[in-house]
C-alpha cells in the first residue's frame, strides 16, 4: 500500500467469523491503542460506522452537557 501522508491511514479489514475484525498496527501505534482498551462503536446507516477511543465518549458527553446548560440558560 502506498504511504500515506502523517497521521492518515486507509486499509480493507474483513469481518472474521466472530464478527471480530483487526485494527492493523499502524493505526493501533496512531492512537496508542492497546489490548484490552475499550473503544466506541458509533453507526449511522447513511454514514456508516466509526470507532473512538472510549475516552471519545467522555469529550463528546461533555460537550452535550455544555450545550444542554447553554439552552438552558437561554430559557
């Protein structure tokens, strides 16, 4: 596969039997993903699917948050 520029990497990965697939090791080294971590699955049938490390979810939590206590201050 060709070299991509720094911090981007595109791969084909298959679904085995399990349904498990493998994050090859450039992108595990990319986000210092280690076994045993925990990532986010999010999907969207007309977007498709993505995954985040779990700290993801902590970041994307918060901000909701602020947003819900903007609208309501507003009110």
């Amino acid at each position: 596969m060709d070299k991509f520029p720094e911090g981007k990497y595109l791969a084909t990965v298959k679904i085995g039997p399990k349904g498990q697939i493998v994050i090859p090791k450039e992108v595990r080294d990319m986000f210092d993903l280690k076994s045993g971590d925990s990532l986010v699955l999010m999907a969207d049938k007309s977007q498709g699917i993505a995954l985040q490390p779990f700290s993801y979810l902590r970041t994307f939590w918060d901000a909701v948050n602020q947003i819900k206590d903007m609208d309501d201050e507003k009110k």
